[in-house]
C-alpha cells in the first residue's frame, strides 16, 4: 500500500510537471474546428471506433451547449474533446441519444449533467503522455464549474475499469449500438469536483482555480474577450488547498 502511494505521488509530481507545457483552447472557428475532425479521424481509425477519412465534424459541434476544446503540448495538438451541458431544456448530446430512456427520467427531475464526448487522442503519442488525464481533466472542470449532478461516460467494455477505479463511476445501463461506432458502449456516471476529495486528493493534477474553469466555460461575452490558450491550474489549486488545510 507504501508502495503503491508512493508510485502515485511520484506520477502526480510528474503530471503536475507537465502540465506547465499543456494549453487547453477553446475552439471556436472553422479552421480550428477543421483541425479537430482531423485528429479525430486519425485517432478513430487507429482504434477502430469509426471507418471515415475525411475531417469528422457534426452540426452537435455547434450547439449553444456544446464546448469543443483542442489540448497542446509544445504548440502541437495532442487530444480534443466535446463536452455537452444537458440539462433538461437543452437534451443534446451522444449519451442521451443512445440511452434516452435512462437520461431523460433523470432530466425530468431537474438533474443535469456533462456529458463528455468525440474524445480523441494523437495515437502516436498515447505512450509517451498520460493523455486521458490531461483531457478528461476538462470533463472534471465542467462538472464544477456547471454544478451538475454527473459527468457521463458512453464508454465500450475495455475502458469500464479505468472509470469504475479512477473517478468513482456507476453504471447506468448495459452496452447498446450507435449509428458510426463500430462497437457497443456502457453508460457510466460519476460526480467529479472539488468536493470529491478522494479524486483530488489521490490525482491532484484534477485540480483547478475558479479562473480557469471561468475562462474555458464562461460565455464570451460574460469575459469581453476569448482567450487564445488558457493554462492549467492544478499546481496553485493544490498549493491552495495545502494552505487552506494548514490554516
């Protein structure tokens, strides 16, 4: 047990390293769009999950709910993600579209949620960094920063453990098909904030100040102007924390 929080101490120093190199952008013109379907195509292919060539680019893309980030790393992109608030005026979204039974009583209710998905990574670079992290970082973010009641995870058999172990997830439903994936993908639900003090105790590199959660989700013209990049805060969110436990 020594052993294993040591080794995990060691990755989150690691992380937290790295994470002086990453950006996160907001993506918000066609050109950048363009780029995303691009990687998207290239790493749906290396994992078999779609079949199609050309830039992978949908009219979900652009929903009022929707918020399409790219993840850099040394100026090259390295990942992307398309993160949907649902909630219940607003049911948009992968997971509600394959699981609308399930979500829809929980909409009716007032619940809400995000609903992370279209997410890509750079499959030439999947050994190198720890690239799930740095992107479904975002995911844990937009909880927050939404107070919704859960993140959402549409996800095939093979990844049911990493979500079970790393955030705490349930699972909602059994595997069911969707229109473009070639194979069948589980619902999952966990609740990633602050408040998790289990997640961000063990994976401090989850952490995040209010300001940057505000300048990745916050509607442009609630800051006057979109920000090109936006840097991550774990480091100064943990030290935070440290400070607020000493006090």
């Amino acid at each position: 047990m020594a052993e294993d929080f040591q080794t995990r101490m060691r990755l989150a120093e690691q992380y937290l390293q790295l994470m002086d190199e990453i950006e996160y952008r907001r993506v918000d013109t066609a050109e950048d769009l363009e780029d995303v379907g691009m990687l998207r195509a290239k790493a749906y292919r290396a994992h078999k999950v779609m079949d199609r060539k050309g830039p992978i680019i949908d009219e979900i893309d652009h929903h009022s709910h929707a918020h399409v980030f790219a993840i850099y790393y040394r100026e090259q992109m390295i990942s992307t993600i398309r993160l949907h608030h649902v909630v219940s005026e607003h049911r948009y979204g992968t997971s509600v579209d394959i699981f609308p039974d399930i979500l829809n009583p929980l909409l009716d209710q007032g619940m809400s949620f995000i609903d992370p998905v279209r997410h890509a990574s750079d499959p030439e670079l999947m050994g190198e960094l720890p690239l799930p992290f740095l992107t479904l970082r975002l995911g844990a973010m937009a909880t927050e920063y939404f107070n919704t009641n859960y993140c959402l995870a549409p996800v095939k058999r093979a990844h049911y453990a990493f979500y079970r172990r790393y955030f705490g997830a349930t699972q909602l439903a059994e595997e069911r098909m969707h229109e473009g994936i070639l194979y069948p993908v589980g619902l999952f639900a966990g609740r990633l904030v602050t408040s998790n003090t289990r997640l961000m105790d063990r994976y401090p590199y989850f952490r995040s100040t209010p300001r940057e959660r505000e300048l990745l989700f916050a509607p442009a013209e609630q800051l006057g102007v979109t920000p090109l990049t936006v840097r991550p805060t774990a480091r100064f969110a943990l030290a935070e924390a440290r400070r607020s436990a000493a006090a």
